[in-house]
C-alpha cells in the first residue's frame, strides 16, 4: 500500500558532469557545458522524452547533454547518487526510494531524498500489456498466466501487482517471470516466454509487441469501478484513473480506461543547489516548443499540465521556475512542505536506526528497518504508506 513523500540519502550537488567553468548563457538561464541524465533503457519513454529534451539544451544553450541507459531503478540511480549524473528519468520507483522501502531498504541505500524538476502526463497511461495470443480480455483473465518482473525494479514490480489488485489478484495468482531489465522483460513477452509486462502505452517495445505475431492487448481499468480502484490504490496509491488515447494499438478513436501516474519523472537530489536545478527546470519550461513533439509523452512535461500535489516533493530550484510561469500555489507550497518535512523525518529514523547495531543479514535487516520507519512515521502523525 503506498502513499507519496520523498527520499533521503546521499546528495547529488552536481556530479562531475554538472560541474563546469564554460557555461551557456540565455537570460537568466545558465547551464554547465555538459549535463548526465539517467533513464530507463534505449527505445523506451523516458529514455526518448530525455534525449529530445537534452537536444533542445545543445540546440538553445550548446550544452552537451548524455543520457545514460539503466534497466532498473536501482541503476537509474546509483549515477545520480555518485554525483555522476545531473537528473534521473524516473517512475514510481522515485517514490519507493523516497520511502526505503524493497531494494531501497537495503543497508546500502535507505530512503533517498529526490525531489522533483518537471514531470508529464500526457495522452498515455501506464499498465499491463498482455500479449494478445493469451486470449486475456480482462485483467482476472491473467489468473494463472506469466507476469514479467524486473530485478532490481520495485516500481515496476509493485506496479504489476497494483494492476492485478484491481481485479482481486495477488502475486500467488499468477506465474512470475524475472527479467534481468526492462527491455529484457518485454522482449520476453514478444519471445513467448511471459505473458504480460508492465509499461507506459508509449513505450518503444510495446509498440515492438503490438506489431510481432503475439499481438499486445491493454486489459482496461474502468473508472466506474470503485471497488476495483480501490484495490489498486491499496498497492499503489499514486496511480490514478485515466483514458489512454495514444500508445501500442490505441487511438483517440480506440481509447482504452487505464491508470496512469507522472512519467517520466525528472528527480534530483535534495542537496543539488537550487540555481542548478532552477537552470534545467527554466530551459524546459521557456524552451517547451522545441522539444514537446521529439517524443510521445514530451508534451506532457509542460508547466501548466504538472500533476499538483504528488507523493514527491518538488525541488526549491523547479519550484522557483514553476512560480515565475504562475504555476505554483500556497496550497502546493503547504503540501510541498509536508513532504519535504516527510523526507527529514524518514531520514533521521534511518541514521537512528544505522545506530542501533541492526542484524547482519539482509532480510532481518530490512524487517528491522520496516518496524523503525514503521513507528518514526507513526510518531511524526504521518502515514505509513506499506502497512501489511
């Protein structure tokens, strides 16, 4: 079960990519001379979103900009944590860092603090593309079938299960597979050796499954469904009722009833100085023409279609450039507090608990850690948000 905040770990403050002494002048916009971005593998959303914003940052400020694939969130990370990279693409799995929550648990991580640049909702949705040959028409059809999961990718593997929830679905319903990436994952679907695999309706290899002989369908999520929702806002809190009109077999004339949340999700560290972030957030919103139609999806990364009040907070520098194009509010400012407020309270409860001489083995570890967030949460008046 989730409900948003942020993350709380090791700080980005530029990175030896960011670092520069030759920089791009545009009014009151000064980008370094090169930028790193991470994202999810090549071909993907967030991957092709990132490369058409990173050449309107050389086209405008002659700004180098190289985007790092990873197939997982961990990877996507690890860059962005070491100071090598400058801005993570990032989904759900921003928030599960945020949290320290699977993977992020981990001795080696923890909750992180990421906070926001922009993100987008566009025209598409993200949920489980079935391949067609499997005869799956609705998600309980999936009783039974193969559900790629990824290793190392708890957003993406919480997302399949909220999916699932929303038909009365668990993981003991259905045959997990594990795929090394996301790219490996849904080449395995196309390679018959799972049946269904979680995505954005834009992302390149859905498009790569709807064409090959298997087919791709997108099993809908009706809105009118209550009960349905609520289940799936029980696994994942941050999903939201929308209708698909772009994607791997969807049209504006073929629709299709999904759940969606941002993605891309453009993150940096809590401790990136605000003028860095400022900078990259400004280029995006005053350049928005330039890049919107690179990719499916860049559209929605438009200051004036930002999902308000999400589970992440959004960094002072972005939240600056947001209140020069007259997009913020007090009412986002209180909530972006919280949540800021969130990301400290889950931070000092994991410095506290790194002091407590926790268990030596991994799995006790995690369980130990759960516990502690678990009652600094519940101390602080603030939701757990993984509650069994």
């Amino acid at each position: 079960m989730l409900r948003g905040l942020i993350m709380l770990a090791p700080a980005l403050v530029a990175g030896a990519s960011f670092v520069s002494t030759r920089y791009a002048f545009a009014d009151d916009i000064k980008l370094p001379a090169t930028l790193t971005f991470t994202a999810y593998d090549t071909g993907t959303a967030g991957f092709n979103i990132a490369v058409g914003v990173g050449k309107m940052m050389k086209d405008k400020y002659s700004t180098d900009v190289r985007v790092l694939p990873a197939g997982n969130d961990v990877a996507r990370l690890a860059p962005l944590r070491a100071k090598r990279a400058a801005a993570s693409a990032m989904g759900s799995g921003s928030y599960f860092a945020q949290e320290g929550v699977f993977e992020f648990g981990s001795r080696e991580w923890g909750p992180q603090p990421l906070q926001i640049i922009l993100s987008t909702v566009d025209c598409n949705c993200g949920s489980l593309g079935v391949a067609a040959d499997t005869g799956v028409k609705d998600l309980k059809d999936l009783k039974g079938k193969r559900v790629g999961f990824v290793v190392g990718s708890p957003a993406l593997n919480q997302n399949s299960l909220a999916v699932l929830a929303f038909a009365g679905l668990t993981q003991k319903d259905v045959k997990v597979v594990e795929f090394a990436s996301y790219g490996a994952m849904w080449k395995g679907l196309i390679n018959n050796d799972t049946d269904a695999a979680f995505g954005t309706t834009i992302t390149g290899p859905a498009k790569e499954a709807e064409t090959s002989p298997r087919g791709l369908v997108w099993p809908p999520l009706p809105a009118k469904d209550k009960e349905g929702w609520a289940r799936m806002q029980k696994v994942g809190s941050f999903f939201f009722p929308q209708t698909a009109t772009c994607g791997a077999g969807i049209t504006p004339e073929k629709p299709v009833e999904l759940g969606n949340y941002p993605y891309p999700i453009f993150v940096a560290y809590a401790s990136q100085p605000a003028d860095q972030v400022y900078a990259m957030t400004k280029a995006m919103i005053v350049n928005y023409d330039a890049y919107k139609d690179s990719a499916p999806g860049a559209g929605g990364l438009a200051a004036d279609r930002q999902t308000k009040n999400w589970v992440v907070p959004v960094h002072p520098g972005a939240v600056k450039a947001l209140k020069e194009a007259g997009q913020w509010s007090d009412a986002q400012d209180a909530h972006n507090n919280k949540l800021i407020k969130r990301q400290e309270v889950l931070g000092a409860a994991w410095a506290d608990y790194g002091k407590s001489n926790p268990p030596a083995d991994d799995k006790a570890f995690l369980e130990g850690w759960m516990k502690a967030r678990a009652t600094a949460l519940a101390k602080a008046d603030m939701p757990n948000g993984f509650e069994d």
